[in-house]
C-alpha cells in the first residue's frame, strides 16, 4: 500500500494536510490489482475508512509528527504503509497591552486592552477569535475573546500595586498548548496602586532638652492579604507655638507593621522617633 502527504507542512494559514493512497493485492494467481473496501485504519482498528471501488482512500490530517496506516481484515494480509512525516511550521504571536491609568486610586476601575496577531510572511495578521489570559493582582483571572481586528479588552478593580501581565496559549501544567500552530508569548505591564491613608494615632512630647519624641499609627485602607505596601516616609515638623513658623525635624519610615499599639482592624504600620530641635 501506497500513503502521500500534500502538503507535507501545516501552519496556521493551513492547518490541515491530505493523506492520500493505494490499497493493492497479490491474487492465487500472482496477479496484483487495486482492492475496494479494504479498511485502511489510522492510529488503532476503532479509527478507519474504507477504499473506493480503485481501491484508493483519502482524509484529512491537522496534526504534525510521523504518520502511517495500516490495512487489516479477516481475508487480506496485514499491510503497513510506509511512514510520513508532517513538519508543523509554528507561527510567532505578537500582544500588545495598554493599561487605562497607572497610577490610579485603590478601588477604581482600570481597563486592560491591546492586540494579537500572528506572522504570516513578513505580515503581521490579526489573531481572530482567540483567547488571551489576563493575569492581574486579584481574582478572579479573565480570559477575554479577540474580536474580528484581534483587540481584546477586560476591567477589573485596582487593589494592589503588582503586575498585570497577558498570556497567550501558554503551556499550564503540561497540557498541550490550545493553538499547536501558534507560538506562546506574553507581555506585562506595571500596574501602581494608591491606597488611601490616614494618621490614626499620633502623640508627641518635648523634654527640657529640646528633644521632641513622636509616636503613631498610619493606617492603610488596603486588602487583608496585602503583603505590605510601599510606604512614603512620615515628614515630622515642629513648632514652639501653634502659629508657626514650622521646621521640619526630619523623616520617619515605619517601624513595624500590625502593631498592637495601633489596635485597628485594617493595615497599620508603627512609626515612633525622637529629634532634636537645637
């Protein structure tokens, strides 16, 4: 039995191949002639098709690797097929991502958006129909659909300062990749967050020696599983009368963070110093 490929590479652009051959037989008599009916099977006895009546066959493949057929039947011989190989020809993917505001305030809503396309050549063609992964510092993750220009878009709401990074057809826990024809990729961009603040304890003295002692909590509304914000330094001034005029001390980073001084249920860092006014 003969088996052909045409053509012998597939790509996004041609996903499928065509298989295509002969099923010949040796008679009693010495003499060979095309077979009609015979099974040709691929891959196992559950997977078949028959001949034509010039015992020819032929179906369609999408998937690359090395290829063969069989024949097998209570009156004919087993026959093997001779293998074929298929090159798959793996198309580079390009994303493009754009945040609608960064930085932006805890809460608010950003919107991620960009583009897919796939190399075809030297042209770059919109990916239609395909779906990205969009991995952002909360959860659920989205899983937006291109549409007919391969633009993609999806909101959520801004909690943490982290990340915001878009996959495509990605490799996730050994399984195979959703378009085989396609090459993974991804993009990120920086997402930074603002959370609001407030002084939420705060106490100050002075000794007969000019040294000003200060102590407080900065309380940070942000989520419980916060690992901790980037906090700006605490800028402590000082005046001997309320009027003024102010002279700034110096600067306080925090302390420690959830402090049992501070005894507010949300985020708080510890912040406690002493300076000289002199």
């Amino acid at each position: 039995m003969t088996l052909v490929a045409n053509p012998t590479t597939i790509s996004y652009n041609q996903p499928f191949t065509n298989f295509s051959g002969t099923v010949t037989g040796r008679w009693p008599d010495g003499s060979t002639a095309p077979i009609a009916d015979a099974r040709v099977c691929c891959g196992d006895n559950n997977n078949y098709l028959v001949t034509n009546s010039s015992g020819q066959f032929s179906f369609p493949v999408n998937s690359s690797g090395k290829q063969h057929v069989f024949v097998t039947g209570t009156d004919l011989a087993l026959a093997t097929s001779p293998y074929v190989t298929i090159t798959a020809d793996t198309a580079p993917v390009r994303l493009t991502e754009t945040l609608s505001s960064s930085p932006t305030s805890y809460g608010k809503t950003v919107t991620v958006s960009g583009t897919a396309s796939y190399q075809s050549g030297s042209i770059w063609k919109p990916l239609v129909g395909v779906t990205v992964e969009v991995s952002t510092p909360v959860y659920p993750q989205s899983a937006p659909v291109t549409n007919s220009s391969g633009h993609y878009r999806t909101t959520f709401s801004a909690t943490l300062s982290d990340m915001v990074t878009v996959y495509f057809n990605q490799d996730v826990f050994g399984a195979s990749p959703t378009y085989p024809l396609l090459k993974p990729t991804q993009t990120a961009r920086k997402l930074t967050v603002t959370l609001p603040t407030a002084i939420t304890q705060f106490s100050a003295s002075v000794d007969s020696g000019g040294t000003v002692s200060v102590a407080g909590c900065l309380g940070v509304d942000g989520p419980a599983y916060s690992p901790g914000p980037t906090v700006v330094p605490i800028a402590i001034q000082y005046s001997s009368r309320a009027s003024g005029p102010w002279k700034q001390l110096g600067m306080i980073g925090h302390e420690n963070t959830d402090s049992a001084g501070c005894g507010v249920s949300r985020f708080e860092i510890y912040f406690a110093r002493s300076f000289r006014t002199q």
